[in-house]
C-alpha cells in the first residue's frame, strides 16, 4: 500500500531506518547485489560494518538476487552460511 511507499521515500530520502549497533542479535547474513540500485554496495557495506557481520557482493546481480540469473551463486552463498552455523547447545 502506499505506507509502504513512503516508508521507501523516507528511506532515501532522511536516510532511515538506521541499524542498531550489534548487540544480542541473531547470526546475520548479509548478500547484496553489485548492480542493486535501491540499496547500493557501498550502503551494504555500512550496515553490515554496523551490525559488525560479514557481507557479500554478487557480481553483475541486481537487488533481486534470487529473481537474476545469478541467483545460483547467491542461493549458494546462503546455503554454505547455513551449513555453518552451529546448533544452540540442547542441554543449556
């Protein structure tokens, strides 16, 4: 709906929403499109230094990463992320 547009504006435009510091939060994965215009390289690069994670860049992919035809590489990315995460301890 339009809420959701001007939330995009307002993103732009005054530069929110604005990433908390790292702090108790979920294991991340950050993958991004070289060509993305909505969220370029360099703003990427930004929030994963703030949220203190690691990020990859696609190569010639847009800001749709699973809907280009790079979407291999980026599920790849995903998929040796997950298989490095370890389980929570069961007996915590």
């Amino acid at each position: 709906g339009d809420e959701a547009y001007f939330g995009f504006l307002g993103m732009l435009a005054l530069s929110l929403p604005r990433a908390p510091k790292r702090k108790n939060l979920p294991p991340i994965c950050m993958v991004g499109g070289e060509l993305d215009m909505i969220f370029p390289p360099h703003s990427q690069a930004s929030l994963a230094a703030r949220l203190g994670v690691a990020h990859h860049i696609v190569a010639g992919a847009p800001h749709s990463l699973m809907m280009s035809r790079n979407w291999t590489e980026s599920a790849g990315i995903f998929s040796d992320w997950i298989a490095g995460l370890s389980e929570p301890s069961l007996s915590a």
